[in-house]
DNA sequence: CCAAAAGTGTTGCCTTTACACCCATGT
DNA sequence: ACATGGGTGTAAAGGCAACACTTTTGG
C-alpha cells in the first residue's frame, strides 16, 4: 500500500501534499510475493508501524498498473523480470479499517488519506536470489511461512488469502517452478513444491510421471550426491517450451 | 466507460466539472454484458458519438466497485441479481486513446478527461428479460452478435476478448447456464449454450450424460411440443445444487 | 550389508469418447 | 409412413491411481 521506499523525511511532507500530482488518486497496487525454502512456502512481507503489510506501492501518472507492480516488485526483492500475475481487485468501501495519518501539521487531509481501491498481484520469486528491503520508514521486511502470516494491517489477510487461491488455482493447468526453484533442481524438489502449494501429499511416482508428460522438463546427467541413498537427477526447465505451456495452458475437459 | 445515464443536459457541466467530489478520480468498471438468443452469444454495447463501447460508469465514493458494476448493470439493463464477476484490471497508459471532451466551456480539463484505469467485469443475463436502455446522451443501445462486434472505442475490444475468455475459462469448472437461459430449457438449448461460448461442437449424448452428472439439474414433467420430432424435456437448475457447484467449482485432477 | 530414497514398470479402475439403437412428434 | 431430432445404452480407448521391483548411495 505504501509508496515510501528510498523516500527522505524531508520529502514525506511532499509526498503526503503533493503526491497526487505525480500518482492517481484512490490507486495502489499491492504484491504478494510467494518464495519457497525449507519445504516451505514463503510469503515477504513489511512491517510499519501500524503493523505488518504486503510489499505495495502507488500508480505513477506515467506507468501502467503492471508497470507499478514490476517497480514495486523490484523496490522490495531487488529483482527484475520475474513471474508477475494479477488477480484480483479489491474496492470495498472499508477496507482500509485502522489507516493512520502521519504526525506532519497539515497533511491529515492528504490525498494518502482518502479511499484507496488496490490491484492485487502475486509474484513468484527465486527465495534465494532476494534480499528483503526495508527502507527507513517500514521497520523490517522478512519472508514469513504462509501457515504463520501475522495478521495483516486492512484487508491484507484477505489479499494473501485470495492470492494463494489464484496461486493453486493456476497450478493446476499451467507448470510452476521456473521461479520459485533453482536453475537446477531435483524432481523430489519440485513434488515438495507442489505439495507445499497444494497442501496435498502427491505420489512420487505419478509426480514424477506427469511432470514428464508435460514436456517442459530436461533431465541433466548431474545427480545430487552426498545423501545416503540413490542420488536424483538434476532437472532444469526447458524455457521455450516452459513459456508455451503457460501461454496455452494444459486444457483439459470438454 | 461513461456513467451518464438519466443525466440532464445541464447536469452535464457539474458531472464534468465536479464529479471527483462524488467519485473516484482516474477508475470506471466496464461490464461485458453476455446473453444468448437465436443460437448465438451476444454482448450489449452502447453508443455514442464517438462510437461503440462496452457499458461502464465511475464508482461513487460510497460504494464498493462490485456495487458500481451492479449499478451500471441495472441501469442498463433494467436487471437486478444478475451474475456478475470481476476478471481483470486495465491499467495501460494509452489505452483511452481517442477520447474527446464535451464542448462546454471550461471542461476541457475536466476530471473526466484525465486518465482512468478500469475494472472489468463480465456478467450473464437473460436476453428476454432485458430492455436495453439507451439515454439522451448514447445514441444506441443493443446486443451484438460477439462474432460481430465493430470496431470499440479505447481499448474496448481487448476487454472483450479478455471477458470471452474469461468466460470459457469459468466454464470448464463451473456450471453455465441459470443466468443466460430462460427457466426452463431444454437440454439441445442448454448444449448450444455451451458450443456458443466455447467455440466448438459437442457430442450430444455425452453431453447430456456429463451435464446430469454434475448434479444441478432436475429435469420436469414437461416437454417442449410443437416440434415434428420427439419432444424434448424441459429442465431447471436446481439452485441449491447450483450455487454449491458454483462456489466450490468442479475440481479436478491433482 | 543395511537403510533410505530415487528410477522404472505394471496392473486395474474409472472416466471419457465414439457410436448404435430406439422413440415420439408433425407433415 | 417417414423425416427429424431426442432419449438411452454399451463397448473401446485412454488417463490416472495404486503399487512392486530394482538401483545407488552413505554408514
């Protein structure tokens, strides 16, 4: 929701007058921004003083929405080019229960104050390529496990809640992976992924069979060793035939 | 795009020149208005001087964007509880290009004219039900074949696409048909329907067998005569049933 | 040699598809 | 009677789930 990365105190006062010359009013796009490590999914989020947030940020006059959300992406992970959907947007009148002002004389009736309708977004990141960014005004900036997500400040819990739903619900006809995963990977990686998303245990066999069957994966002839059992093959994805699988789509029935 | 139904001339000039103190600056919704007549899906479009659009309106500061489709909706089409879903924000910078201002003094830098960012619903209604209204400021109002529609204003045709797409993605998990057929029907209307929407033909009896095995249907006594062949029967959605399947889709594999 | 877990294959069920047969109506 | 299109059934095909067996490592 806040737009206030790599933003000096002095210029807050500015922002809070003057930000609706160089942003859209009542506009906010808001991402929520998944990672997978430990088996676990992850979810980063911002903390303030009102308390804990997901990464969002406002409309410039002269950026598309997605472009808004590709900034605030970047703001917050320091990466480019990632896997950016959205989903969903969220106009109830009340959403923004429990906004607070800053403590700047004059600025209580900023335009930051007024009504805001927010464009959710989900993104998928490579958990160990990002390195959360908190500014000066947001206290911390961490990955949190979905499981344990805090409550959230407004209707944020709704938002995460809304963007797992899409998150699985995409899953289900396109492949995920080629940004939540290393370059290379094992295929029992990839089921724990999947599971963690699903919330389901999977048979690794059919996983395994299915995934195949998609042809998006290449089997490298590295294999993870040091484990005491049979090592795995390492996978990486096929990225042409990645991106035509999730243009198009797995259609199934009818 | 434009809210200005039942609006008098006069009107006019206070819509442009203060209508940011009733509605949210820079944000409309447009609905893509389905129906289904003749063995044909159709969409109404309204016209104006600067030609055909989809129906919008701006939101008013005190309601929900869903509440500001509904609205749009009823003014349209005279229909309340229509089936109605949110599928996409349009955010891109140029994509309200060819817009033109009134000519009243002083309104050429009217709120209206900044940019606006969208929220697309598409809805299903019943054609028979519907009168298309028309006001003093849009020259027309009617369904088009969606095989048929013209060129639209501003990026209108995209949102269509975007909507019929959306559409045939909600139908492959979910049941179709309560809004946009009459009560009754029968089963060959209920097939058209689908072969409409999704583009391609089915096999009769298949169909019939998947259609009674998602279990919303309750087929009555009657049967359509008349026809010099064996009478069809009539068949009802059973709501209850419905609105279950509706809510928790048709999951599948996984 | 054993435990652990990965790679590969097979079986059977269940869903989907393709198609045949009969039925009821208007002309 | 017949043309037309609806209602019902059934067999083949294909996809998916369940499960067995083999392989390869570290200890």
């Amino acid at each position: 929701m806040l737009y206030l990365a790599a933003m000096s105190k002095k210029d807050l006062k500015h922002f809070l007058l003057k930000g609706q010359d160089t942003f859209l009013k009542h506009l906010s796009v808001d991402c929520v921004i998944f990672g997978f490590h430990d088996d676990q999914l992850k979810v980063l989020l911002v903390k303030w003083v009102e308390g804990w947030s997901i990464p969002g940020g406002f409309v410039r006059k002269d950026e598309s929405i997605n472009e808004a959300a590709k900034r605030v992406l970047k703001e917050r992970t320091g990466l480019d080019r990632i896997f950016l959907k959205q989903f969903e947007a969220f106009g109830e009148t009340g959403r923004e229960k429990g906004k607070k002002g800053f403590d700047i004389p004059g600025t209580w009736k900023s335009w930051y104050m007024e009504r805001f309708v927010t464009i959710g977004y989900w993104a998928l990141v490579e958990f160990s390529k990002v390195t959360p960014r908190r500014d000066w005004l947001s206290e911390d900036c961490r990955w949190w496990d979905i499981n344990e997500v805090p409550k959230l400040i407004f209707d944020h819990n709704r938002i995460v809640t809304a963007a797992l739903e899409a998150l699985r619900h995409n899953l289900i006809d396109h492949p995920v992976g080629y940004n939540l995963l290393p370059e290379k990977f094992t295929m029992p990686e990839l089921q724990s992924l999947y599971e963690t998303i699903l919330g389901i245990k999977l048979d690794r066999r059919n996983f395994q069979k299915k995934m195949l069957a998609m042809d998006v994966l290449v089997r490298t002839n590295e294999r993870r060793m040091g484990v005491s059992h049979k090592p795995p093959y390492y996978y990486r994805f096929d990225k042409k035939k990645y991106e035509r699988a999730m243009k198009n789509g797995l259609m199934r029935s009818f």
